[in-house]
C-alpha cells in the first residue's frame, strides 16, 4: 500500500516534535540543576554574611561595653592593631588597664598617680576626655619616651600586663593612630553604634535559637532513651549468641587428627 505525502509529513512532523519536546525536557533539566546550584550558592552566601554580621558586630559591640571605647573607636583601633600586628584583645586589656590606672588616681594610689606624673600627665588633663581620647593622650606621651626600658615599665604601670603587648602599636604616637583611623574610615571599616547593636541583638536570638533546638534534642533524647536502652540490650544479647555460636562452630568444624 502506498504511503501518501501527507502522512509521511505527518510522521516527520512527529518526529521533529518528539526532538524538540527531547530537548526541552533536557533543558529543563539543566536548567532545574542550575537554579538549585545557585539556590545553594545565594544560601551559603547568606549563611556566610550573616555570621560574619552577627560575630563581628557582636565582638565589638561587647568590647565597647568592656572598654568604654565607641565602636567607631575600636574599627579605628583594629585597623591600628592589623597593621601593627598587635593583637585586639591586648588593645581591649590595656585599655582597661589604663581605665584602672586613672580610676585608682582618683583613689589617691600613689603608684597610679607616679605612673601618670612619669608621662607629665595629670589627673585634671584627663578630666571630660572620652575613653579614646584618653587612651591616645597617654600613647602619645607614651611615645615620647625613648629610654625602651623605661618605656615598657611605664607602659605595664599604666596599662597593666598588656603595657608591652601594644608596644609596636603606639610606635607613631597619636598622630599614627589617628593615620590609622583615617584609613579604616576611607575603607568603610568603621562600625557605628546602631549597626553592631543590631549584630550583637541578632546574635543573642540565634543563640538563644540555638539553645532552645538543643534543649529540644536533649527532651527528645530523653524521651526516647528507654526503647534505646531496650534495644541496645537485645542487640548485645543477640551479639553474645551470635559469638557463642561461632565459638561452637569452630570446635566443630576443626579436623579430626589421625
């Protein structure tokens, strides 16, 4: 029987629809892939802002509350610390140091007091000076004293065991913290009072989430353990069994000697 013109358009048609619907489906799929990649991609991402959001600000915005410093102060003084390869928890420890050394000044403690008369600075200098402008009044006096020995005894009268740790830091006086500064502002490295607030706020809730899942897991733990309990001391029966049959076994299966 003879196959019309017609049908054989209609077969190829088919045909070519059926590729076509082939590779729609293949690209579909690719394309399904693809968007579940970047899903996972733009979630890690997140994830990743978010730490580094919650674990910074929060780092500073519990250091201010430590020092007394501003959380501008401290983006500032960890770009000093960076460069100078000093450690920001021996900056936060000589800036409590210091906070010590001038409230015991107020107290009349004479070795306070003689740690401050040996950088020429008074009491009344200090008075109505912010924490950061304290901090680099004394560093900047600090500097100036070019016997290292006497420098690093002053340093750990003033700034307690931490004195030493941030010598490479006021190397520059003053004028080089403030340099420093300059630059941690250019680069947008400053953190503000309301933004590390709002890190250290979000922090304190996935904490808290945190804590609560756990407490969670350790209910259903608990909930669970007797079947657990149950279970565990069936399978070590069975297990003792099984390694009794097996002890049996052998003695049967080993070879009569002639």
């Amino acid at each position: 029987m003879a196959v019309s013109a017609g049908v054989i358009k209609a077969g190829s048609a088919y045909v070519n629809i059926g590729a076509d619907v082939t590779k729609l489906k293949d690209g579909l799929a690719i394309a399904g892939k693809s968007m579940v990649a970047f899903a996972g991609i733009v979630a890690g991402a997140i994830g990743a802002a978010t730490k580094m959001f919650t674990s910074m600000g929060d780092e500073i915005e519990k250091a201010s509350r430590r020092t007394g410093l501003s959380t501008e102060a401290i983006s500032r003084l960890g770009r000093a610390a960076r460069r100078s390869g000093t450690e920001m928890v021996a900056i936060e420890t000589a800036v409590r140091g210091m906070n010590r050394t001038i409230y015991n000044v107020k107290r009349g403690s004479l070795d306070a007091v003689d740690a401050l008369d040996a950088l020429g600075i008074s009491a009344s200098e200090l008075e109505g000076l912010s924490v950061e402008d304290k901090f680099y009044l004394v560093v900047d006096a600090l500097s100036k004293v070019d016997d290292m020995s006497k420098r690093s005894a002053i340093a750990m009268a003033i700034f307690g065991r931490a004195g030493t740790q941030i010598l490479p830091l006021i190397e520059g006086g003053a004028k080089g913290l403030r340099e420093y500064g300059r630059e941690a502002e250019a680069l947008g490295l400053v953190l503000d009072a309301e933004t590390a607030a709002a890190a250290a706020h979000l922090a304190d809730m996935l904490g808290d989430l945190g804590d609560s899942l756990k407490m969670n897991l350790f209910r259903i733990g608990s909930a669970i353990a007797p079947m657990i309990e149950g279970l565990a001391e069936e399978i070590t029966k069975l297990s003792v069994e099984i390694t009794d049959w097996l002890k049996r076994t052998r003695h049967w299966s080993r070879p009569m000697r002639s």
